[in-house]
C-alpha cells in the first residue's frame, strides 16, 4: 500500500511526539545513501506515516 511521506526537520523529535501519544515505529531511522534519513511511523489509528529528514551537509 502507498505511504505518504512529510519532509521533517528532526525525525528523532518527531518519533519521540508520536511515542507519546500512542503511535509506534514501524521501521527506524536509516540513513539512504548520505541524502538523508526516513522512518515509518503508526499512528494511534494505525495508519502508517514516512518521515524524511534532509542529511545535514
């Protein structure tokens, strides 16, 4: 199924607001090939949600 993605600033603080209001990570933080990180993230409605976060070059 299709997951849509949001360009965010910090990944880590983004799990850590989810982590708090019920959410669960479906796949860590990786880094892709030095242009940035990605996660995926379950909602407390489990609806899965893509973070990226631009590598800070």
């Amino acid at each position: 199924a299709p997951v849509f993605a949001i360009n965010v600033s910090s990944i880590d603080e983004k799990v850590e607001q989810l982590l708090k209001v019920g959410g669960t990570v479906v796949k860590p933080k990786m880094e892709m090939m030095g242009m940035g990180f990605y996660a995926y993230l379950k909602d407390s409605e489990g609806n899965v949600i893509g973070l990226w976060e631009d590598s800070k070059k």
